[in-house]
C-alpha cells in the first residue's frame, strides 16, 4: 500500500502538467493506481483492502478477475452467501476448463458445477465471499456504472498482468485472421480484439497491455468507441506467446 506522501506527491506531478504516462515511469505506479486517488486519495478502511480470506492463488485469481469483467456475474442466495457465475461458449471446451480450474485455484474450499444454457454453459460457484473477492459487483450491466479495481487487486494485476490479460481476452476477446489485397496479391495477418461496452473496463485492458509492452488501438462500432485492437506484428507474437487462441 502506498502512503498518504507518496500519493500526494504522484498527484503533485499530475498538477504540474505531466501526462499520465510520464508519471507512472517515473514513480513505478500503474495509472490505474493514480487514476483512482485522483477520486479517491484517501486509503480505503483496511476491511475492504483485503477479501475475506484472500485468493488461494493470486495469478488464478487475476485470470478468474479477467473473466468476470467480462462474462462474469455475482448473485445472492436467498439463505445467504452468493452465486459467482461465468458465462463461457459451447464452442470452447478449454476455456470451460481453464475457468472452472481457476474458481477451484481462488476458492479450493467452494464447489464448482456447470450449468447447460442455449449455446453457452455457466460455471458456477457458490459460496460466502465472492463478493469481497469481487467488489466490482453491483446491480444493473457493468457498463452503466463506475468499474474501479480496489489497491489489493491492482497489485495482483500488477504483479500478473498476462493472467489478467489472458481472462479479458478469453471472456469478451479473440484473435482472428484478418486480410487484404495489395497489388492484387491477397495477405493474411492476424490480430487480436477486445470487445467491451464500459469505458472502465476497455481502459483496464488498454492500461495493463501498455504495461507488458503490447501497442494497441481503439477502433469504434458506428460513434462507441467499443473495440481494443492488437495488429502490429509484434505485439501479435508477444501476445501469440503468452494468450493464444481461446480453444
């Protein structure tokens, strides 16, 4: 955790006319960190900067973060406790897999069990701290309000940011071949998307692909800026070696 100096200073630099960016490679916090003392400076009591019983396995748990942000949901119980569920496609046996192995890495001690829906199955736990481990839940769609990650998950994504990546990508991402002709020559290259309506969410992904040295671009559907896109040739290989296609 960062001290009250160490943030007023960081603010300090933003005060004076220093981009973002700058500012973050001088002093080695993420943006995400300085963007959320710009709304809060102020540490959060320490009951919410820890989960109830903290993630079995922390990189899991930045892959599991990644998957609920984008396909992911929290509901209660009606004799109390929560529903986690994650939404994931029929057509990728693997990324069914991958999911329900990571709730049982986060949660070894909660039960995972698959729910058959039209075209999609839900992964699904049940169990009393879900929505400690994931504060970002709320009512209504993720994108109608405010998605900021607390101090202890920014320092998981941190210190695992291609888990964090790898669930974005396998929940609301892909990677595609895309094509064009030149001198009447057709050429094929691939690239990979991220697809997500909440700005907050877009610029979680956006700000942790700058930290691993990915180039990216924001490409809009009609006026809404919706899509992250990854084409550059390397970036593709690096993100080729740490993601992959979902299977």
């Amino acid at each position: 955790m960062y001290d009250m100096d160490t943030r007023k200073r960081t603010l300090e630099l933003l005060r004076s006319g220093r981009s973002m960016n700058s500012v973050s490679k001088e002093t080695g916090i993420s943006r995400a960190a300085i963007r959320a003392w710009q709304v809060r400076i102020e540490p959060r009591p320490r009951v919410e900067q820890t989960p109830c019983s903290g993630p079995g396995d922390p990189a899991a748990y930045a892959y599991l973060l990644g998957l609920y942000l984008g396909d992911g949901c929290i509901s209660p119980h009606p004799r109390g406790g929560h529903y986690l569920r994650i939404a994931c496609a029929d057509a990728w046996p693997g990324l069914i897999e991958q999911c329900r192995a990571a709730i049982l890495a986060v949660r070894p001690s909660d039960k995972v069990y698959v729910l058959q829906r039209q075209g999609c199955v839900n992964v699904t736990s049940y169990g009393r701290h879900w929505t400690c481990m994931f504060p970002q839940h709320g009512p209504g769609k993720k994108h109608d309000r405010r998605i900021a990650l607390e101090e202890w998950q920014q320092q998981i994504v941190d210190a695992h940011p291609w888990e964090f990546i790898r669930g974005l990508i396998h929940s609301d991402g892909c990677r595609i071949t895309n094509w064009t002709v030149r001198n009447g020559k057709r050429y094929e290259y691939p690239r990979y998307f991220f697809t997500n309506k909440s700005d907050d969410i877009r610029r979680l992904c956006t700000d942790t692909l700058t930290q691993v040295g990915v180039q990216w671009t924001i490409l809009a559907r009609g006026s809404d800026p919706l899509n992250v896109s990854i084409a550059r040739k390397a970036s593709v290989a690096l993100m080729d070696a740490h993601i992959g296609p979902k299977y």
